[in-house]
C-alpha cells in the first residue's frame, strides 16, 4: 500500500497529479491545502478512480500547519511513501515596483514551503528508508523571466534544493527529483493577456499550452519504480521551449 502526499492539490496542476498518481496505483492520495473544503472535488476525483484520498489543511508556509499536518497523516497511513511539493504562487512585476510583501509571500510559500514539508515528511521516510519527492519548479527557474524575479529565484532555489536533497537523502534509498513545466493552461496563466500568451506560443516549438496531465505525467514517472535509479534530476515538460 502506497501512501503519496500532494501539497495545494485543491486545483490545477496539483489536481491533476493526484489523479494521475491514483490512476498510476498510489492507493492513498492525501490531497493537501490551505482549507480541507477546497479538497472536496480532487477527493472525489480520486475516489472515482477507486483510491481511497483524504483532505488535510496545510499552510506551507507555516511550520505548525506542516509538521500538524504531516502527523495527522502518519498517524491515518503510517507512513509517506511519495511527496509532491506543489503548492506554489506569483506575485507578478518588475523588480523596481516589486514589494517586500511580494518578494517574501513567493519565497515563503514556494521555497520555504518545500523545505518545511521536505523535512517534516524525510524524518519518517528516513526511518522507512525508502521514499520519492518531486518539487514542481518552473522553466523561468532555469531560464529566468522579466517581471518574476521572486518567482524565478523561488524556482531556481528549488532547483538547488532538489540536488542538495538528492545528495543527503540518497544513501536512505529517498530520491529527491524536481519537473520543471514550461507554460500550463491552469488559472495561473487564464490571467495573462492574449498578447502575452501568442508571444509565449511563438516560442513553443509544439505550438501548445501544456496540459497539467503533462506534468503530472512526468511526475508520477519520478515518484513510481520505474525511474529507481533516478534522483537529483529536473525533467523539463515545456513542448521543446528550453532546450537546456
Ligand atoms: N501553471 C503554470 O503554467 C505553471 C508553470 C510552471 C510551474 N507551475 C507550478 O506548478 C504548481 C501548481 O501551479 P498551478 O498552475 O496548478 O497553480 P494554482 O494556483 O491553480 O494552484 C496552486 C494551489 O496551491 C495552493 N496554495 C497556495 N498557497 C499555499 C500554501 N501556503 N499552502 C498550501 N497550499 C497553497 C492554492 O490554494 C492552490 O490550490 C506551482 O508550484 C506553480 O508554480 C505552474
């Protein structure tokens, strides 16, 4: 029985990933977020696929939500085999106008957040000695991106943090992976303008959005037996737009 924790899982991306993982075999998806109300529809997504999910509220942010959290899931499973660091944010603009407020809130939650839960969830996995981590990073964490500098280093900082990861915890039979998405047709990119989208587009060489069952495709590879012999490795969905 496999037991796979998804942090912000309420939607989008996350969502995705939780299903793929349950069609993929994990036998409990814990679907993770900041309200257990905004859950509802990935647990019945999941239940309809015949896995067992269950809604728990964590802030990412916030050490007592984390390790609460990540105890209550212990205590229901026994343990964590998979966990996927996805729950992230955008606080969009130029660095000149860029606030304090809105450097910290990305760094907080999309950097901060994946150290909290790494660390809450490696304790038990390193007693297990076994278990898998995907970090959901970014292509402009490799590549960078004018008017998301917070965001950017907050992607490009997980980047680094995989591999460190990866290199602590792989004598413990854990393997720490990230995939980086290019651009995804999720509410994260509804709000960006048509313009915007046809300069992203021309740069595509699939000429696509990718969906987020692409990525959760990629993921559920890193997080399964088949990629055992794989860690500290950032697997690119991005339609051929970065060709690192
Ligand atoms: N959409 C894209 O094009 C794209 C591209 C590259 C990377 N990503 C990354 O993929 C991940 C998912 O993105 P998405 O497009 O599905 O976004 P989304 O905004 O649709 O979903 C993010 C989820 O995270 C949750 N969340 C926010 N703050 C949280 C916190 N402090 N604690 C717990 N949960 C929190 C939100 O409630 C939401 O359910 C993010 O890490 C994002 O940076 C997205």
């Amino acid at each position: 029985m496999k037991t796979a924790v998804v942090t912000g899982s309420a939607r989008g991306i996350g969502c995705a990933i939780c299903e793929q993982l349950a069609i993929d075999g994990v036998d409990n998806i814990v679907v993770c977020d900041l309200n257990a109300e905004w859950c509802n529809e990935t647990v019945e997504a999941i239940k309809a696929l015949g896995k067992n999910a269950i809604a728990v509220e964590m802030n990412v942010a916030d050490s007592a939500s984390v390790e609460g959290a990540v105890a209550e899931i212990i205590e229901k499973f026994g343990k964590i085999d998979i966990c996927v660091n996805n729950a992230g944010i955008t606080r969009d603009g130029l660095l000149m106008r860029m606030s304090e407020d809105d450097w910290d809130s990305v760094l907080d939650i999309n950097l901060k957040g994946a150290y909290l839960v790494t660390k809450a969830v490696t304790k038990h996995m390193m007693r297990a000695r076994s278990g898998a981590i995907v970090n959901i990073a970014s292509i402009v964490g490799i590549m960078g991106n004018a008017g998301q500098c917070n965001y950017s280093a907050s992607k490009g900082g997980l980047i680094a943090f995989t591999k460190s990861c990866a290199r602590e915890f792989a004598g413990r039979n854990i393997r720490v992976n990230a995939v980086a998405p290019g651009f995804i047709q999720s509410k994260m990119t509804d709000v960006l303008s048509d313009e915007v989208k046809s300069k992203m587009m021309a740069n595509i060489p699939m000429n696509r959005l990718g969906q987020p069952s692409d990525v959760a495709q990629a993921v559920s590879f890193l997080a399964g037996d088949n990629s055992g012999y794989i860690t500290g490795q950032v697997l690119s969905v991005n339609g051929g737009m970065l060709m690192p």
